[in-house]
C-alpha cells in the first residue's frame, strides 16, 4: 500500500512538472512576441531595433580635465582615478588604477598613464607591475608595458610619475626603499633604461627633453642627461637648495618656464632653474608677513601649489594655527601671489582643500580639492577670485592629489 502510494505520488509529481514546462514554454513564446513586437504609434507591431555596446568619445580636450586619484584604505587592492570635464563640471568616468596606483597625462599625446602593481591572489601571490596606457579620448586601456617590481606604492603624488615635456618619455619612480627612476620610451612601448638616484626621490622633467631632476634628502639635486637612447649620459649635483632639517619642502613642486617653484612647509618659495645640465637655485622668499607667522600661517595639503604660466600667479592652499607635523591638515585659505612681485594680492576661503590645479590659457580656471568631504570646487580666476561651480561630495573616497595637464 505504502509503495502504491508513493508511486501515485510521483506520477502526480511528474504531471504536474510536465504541465509546468508546457505552460511555461506557452508562456515564453508569449513574452517573446510580446518583446518582439512592440506597438509604434500608429498601432502596428515593429520589432525593436537591436542595441550593440559601444565605448563613447568624451566631447572634451584633455587640457580641461581633471583627474581626481582616489586612495582610501577601504580599497588600496582597487584605487582609481575620477575624471571630471573642467568646462562643465559633468563625471566622465573612472580609471581603474590597481594597487595603489600612480597616474599622469602626457601633454602632447592624448594619451594618459598608470603604474601599477597586480597580485596573483588578490592579497598575496605573485607581483606584476606594469604601465597601463590609456585614451584620453575614450578613456580606452591601448596596451600595458611590463616594468620590474619595484615602483613606489605610495600616495600619488603627480612627482612619482611624468612625462619629459615634450611628451616622448615616461618617468617611473621605483622606491624599495632604494631609489631609481625608469625611463620608458612612449612611442615603442618599452623600457630603455633604469636611473639609480640613490638618497633621491621625485621627478621634475626639465625643459630640456633628455634631462631631468630629482630632489636628494641633504637640500640639493640631481640632474641627469640622457642620450638619444634614453640611457644615462651624465649626471651632475647641485648646492643646496633648502634645509632638511630646518625647513623641508613638499615634494610636489609647480612646473615653470625654466624649471620648477618648490614651496617650504613654513612657506618659503623656491624658485629652481633646471634647463641646464646642473640645478640652480633662483632665489627664495616668504609668503609671510611677521603677524601671519606669529599666527601660524603654513602651507597644508598635498599638491599645495599651483602655477599659472601666462599670468606668472601662483595659489597655495594655507591653514592657520600651524604646527610642527599639520603640514598636510586641510587648508582654510587659497592665496594668490604674484611671482613677479612676490606679493600676496588676494585671500579666499578654500573650503578644506587640500590640492589644487589651474588652467594654462588667457581665461584660467582654478580647481580645488575639499580634503574632508571630497568634493572639487571650480573658481574663476579675474581680477578677483569668484566660484564658479562645484561637485559635491562624495566624488572621491580618499582624496588626495588633484592632477591636470601641465
């Protein structure tokens, strides 16, 4: 009886399982003609238009975007830089960056470029560092080049990857924990040579195509020539061009005409020539008044300056109350200084912001990065300082650098 039973179960299982699929295949054929014919206006059935995926071309110049590096612990596996249209102030996309990825732009080429490391296992495994090349039309991934396991995993600092500036060279910085600079020509997609660099760190691309410096842990530089091969050809050792120990500078400097601007943490400007064969220190002076010292007026942030070359203005992001280690503390004014003159001419808040980048042309744009919030602030640049536009946060997790074609 038990197994009568049983059988007549299953049968009844199976019926019902076979039922299931017929009014399930009737119900398919349903959903398809319904999908496939579509009423139009008129009332007859059209079938829709068969979608493909595509990559769009961004409606901008490279020259007015900004490129935002995202580094927070919540994701160092999986950063990314945010690319944002200058003009508009509309999200064009994200670039992935890998671990703790360094980013820059070549300004000839459209062209854009990551160092970054790739484990086998996610956390652990084998490691695999490369170049990735990058669209700057379409933001596209064009080819990777293989480099050795040794670049610098650190905040991305836009001194730890660039291009020389006629934009034929990519510079990677390598720090485990000792120094060297790799030299990758762009148009072969390979590496032609590895710079050791000893005691130095940073990459400033002089205005000479085969020359560039690097900034050593006593004050002074190093610059080295390349030859035709990209292979080191001669070096040489600057004086000292600040003091370690009384007054360091941040590692992100402002290019110029003829070299680059380097700012203290107690806000002193240097100004360096590096077209020639040696580094030469071109002067140096104080964004302070004694009243703004005795106050406690630093410089704070990461990329704490920017230079615009047609004006010869330069903005740095400040902060009262400053102290012995709050040289990176989100800023509470941007000053305007005129290089020429070595004045400050205006004074604005700056909403926390913690880097900034400009605009090179007769209409500059000034952006500024929010340290706290992470949202990118846009101001005009006239005869005073207006904003213009914003995007709020939360644009960038762990915000940082904020880079721009220079």
């Amino acid at each position: 009886m038990r197994n009568f039973s049983f059988r007549l179960r299953t049968v009844k299982t199976v019926r019902c399982f076979v039922t299931a699929i017929v009014l399930g295949l009737g119900s398919s054929g349903l959903m398809a003609q319904t999908i496939s014919k579509q009423p139009n206006v008129d009332g007859a059935n059209q079938p829709l238009a068969i979608e493909t995926a595509s990559v769009a071309e961004l409606n901008t110049d490279k020259s007015s975007m900004v490129f935002l590096p995202d580094l927070t612990s919540g994701h160092l596996l999986d950063t990314r830089v945010h690319v944002v249209d200058g003009k508009s102030m509309k999200f064009l996309g994200i670039i992935p960056t890998g671990m703790v990825g360094l980013f820059t732009v070549n300004p000839v080429r459209d062209e854009l470029y990551v160092a970054t490391t790739y484990l086998s296992r996610g956390t652990r495994g084998k490691r695999t560092d490369v170049v990735e090349v990058y669209s700057a039309k379409n933001l596209r991934l064009l080819e990777e080049i293989e480099i050795l396991p040794k670049r610098a995993q650190a905040v991305p600092y836009a001194s730890y990857l660039k291009t020389s500036r006629d934009g034929n060279l990519l510079y990677v910085q390598n720090i485990t924990p000792a120094s060297s600079i790799v030299v990758i020509d762009i148009a072969t997609r390979r590496v032609i040579s590895e710079i050791e660099t000893s005691g130095c760190a940073g990459i400033y691309p002089s205005p000479s195509a085969l020359r560039f410096s690097t900034l050593c842990g006593d004050g002074a530089a190093v610059t080295v020539t390349l030859d035709n091969d990209g292979k080191e050809l001669s070096r040489t050792r600057s004086n000292r061009l600040f003091d370690p120990s009384k007054d360091p500078v941040f590692i992100s400097g402002a290019a110029t005409e003829k070299g680059f601007m380097f700012i203290s943490f107690n806000g002193t400007i240097h100004e360096v020539d590096l077209s020639g064969p040696t580094a030469i220190h071109n002067g140096s002076w104080s964004l302070l008044s004694g009243t703004e010292k005795d106050t406690g007026w630093r410089p704070g942030g990461y990329q704490t300056i920017a230079f615009d070359q047609v004006s010869k203005e330069l903005f740095v992001t400040m902060h009262a109350d400053g102290k012995e280690g709050s040289h990176k503390r989100p800023s509470d004014e941007i000053w305007r200084i005129d290089t020429q003159n070595r004045k400050v001419t205006e004074r604005i808040p700056s909403f926390k912001s913690v880097s900034l980048g400009v605009t090179q042309g007769e209409k500059p744009a000034l952006f500024a990065l929010n340290g706290e919030t992470g949202g990118l602030i846009k101001f005009k640049v006239d005869r005073t300082i207006k904003q213009v536009n914003k995007l709020d946060a939360p644009l960038v997790e762990g915000p940082t650098t904020l880079i721009m074609p220079q």
